[in-house]
C-alpha cells in the first residue's frame, strides 16, 4: 500500500538546494570562509607588498646600460614589474580559499590583470589631474576643493575595472552576480573615509612615531577592507539553479 507520505521530501532544505538558488558558500561553511579569505587576503597584501618593494629595490640598483640615459623610463618598467608581481602574489593568496568554490586560476588570472588595470587607470587620472593642478595659477577654493575630491573619485571608480573582470568569473557560476561589479569600488570607497578620519586624529600621535604609525594603521585598515567586503560579498552570492 502506497504511503501516504511518499511525495513529501524528508528534508525540505535539500529539495530547495536542488531546485532553488543555493549560496555559493554554505552557511555552515561560512565563518571558515570569512575567516580563511581575510587571512589569506591580509597575507597577500603583506607579502606581496614586501616583495613588489624588494624587487623594485633591485632592479632601481641595477639599472642596464641602455636605460642610463633614460632613468625615467626605467622608474616606469620597474614600477610595473613589481606591480605585477604585487598583484600576482595578492591574487593567488585570495583564489587559495576560493578554489573549492569556483575556480582559482580564473580568479588569480582576472584579479591580478584587474589590478593592474584599475592601479593603472587611478594613477594616469591622478597624475593628470595633478597636473591640472599644478599649472593652474589662481582657483577659487571651490575650485581647489573640487580638484582635491577628484584624485579620490579616480581611485574609487577605478575599481570598477576589477570588479568587471572579477566579475566575469563569478558570472558562470553565480546568478545575478552584476553587482560584485561594484564591491571593489565600495572597497575603496571605505578605505579613502578611514584614510580621512585617520588623518583627522594625527596630531594626536607624538611626531616621532607619526610617519610609522600611521603608515601601519594605513596598510592595516587598507588590508582588512580589501579582505572582509569581499568575504561578505562572497557569502551573498547565490550559484546557477540546479536541477535534477
């Protein structure tokens, strides 16, 4: 005789996983994850820092014959050199915790080439605005103030370019995945307001320790949003819908 019970799931969380949207990141997984990729993360930014300083170190004390004439262009090849390197070490350390979940080399491939993109693209506007700046006699404080929000506007749109590129990783294996195209930005957006109010208390820490301590504080805060807005994110995302 046919149980009356027979169509009814025993779980009904497991039917939904398999015909809804399940997370990217399982809730039990969750607090490893957040924890995992914020290490991993402030690692990156640590080592990779150290090395991209160190290599450019190098190469500045070891500048070939043919650029000794051309030192500038020789500042601009190093600059990019340790960039990269910068950039690979930051992206592999990232894509270690989220290879169970999508692919790693994709992630290292499109976060390190975003990176370099976005610094690329933040620094030329920089430059150029600064130089508006520069040549620019008399402005009106309006003026001056408006030239000193756009060199911060440039950093944080900039992020856009990592998030387009990170984005179109996530995309085949995350649905509704569009608005990671913002999170670098909302990243930077954050880490330009601590910078701000960490300039604001300043004159609170003995000028002997000032340089040192907030450089520190500065790489500390910069690591931790590059790592935790992320992470968040990450655990939002929902995969494709799976069906049996």
């Amino acid at each position: 005789m046919p149980s009356l019970f027979q169509n009814i799931p025993q779980n009904p969380s497991e039917s939904h996983l398999k015909q809804g949207n399940p997370l990217l990141i399982p809730r039990p997984k969750r607090r490893g994850f957040f924890l995992l990729f914020t290490f991993m993360t402030m690692l990156g930014w640590i080592g990779g820092g150290i090395a991209s300083l160190a290599l450019e170190k190098i190469l500045r004390e070891n500048i070939p014959a043919y650029f000794v004439q051309n030192e500038l262009l020789w500042y601009r090849i190093t600059k990019l050199v340790a960039t990269s390197l910068f950039a690979l070490i930051f992206a592999a350390d990232q894509s270690i915790p989220l290879s169970k979940y999508i692919s790693g080399w994709s992630w290292m491939i499109a976060t390190a080439i975003g990176w370099l993109v976005a610094n690329t693209v933040s620094q030329a506007w920089i430059s150029y605005i600064s130089t508006i700046a520069a040549s620019t006699n008399q402005i009106s404080p309006q003026s001056a103030i408006f030239l000193g929000i756009l060199p911060t506007a440039a950093y944080i749109l900039s992020g856009l370019w990592l998030g387009i590129l990170q984005w179109l990783v996530l995309r085949r294996q995350v649905k509704n995945s569009w608005w990671w195209i913002f999170v670098p930005s909302i990243s930077y957006l954050l880490i330009s307001i601590s910078i701000f109010l960490i300039s604001l208390v300043k004159n609170f820490i003995p000028v002997i320790h000032q340089d040192v301590t907030l450089y520190l504080v500065t790489q500390g805060l910069t690591a931790l949003i590059l790592a935790a807005i992320p992470a968040i994110g990450f655990c939002r995302l929902r995969k494709t819908a799976i069906t049996d």
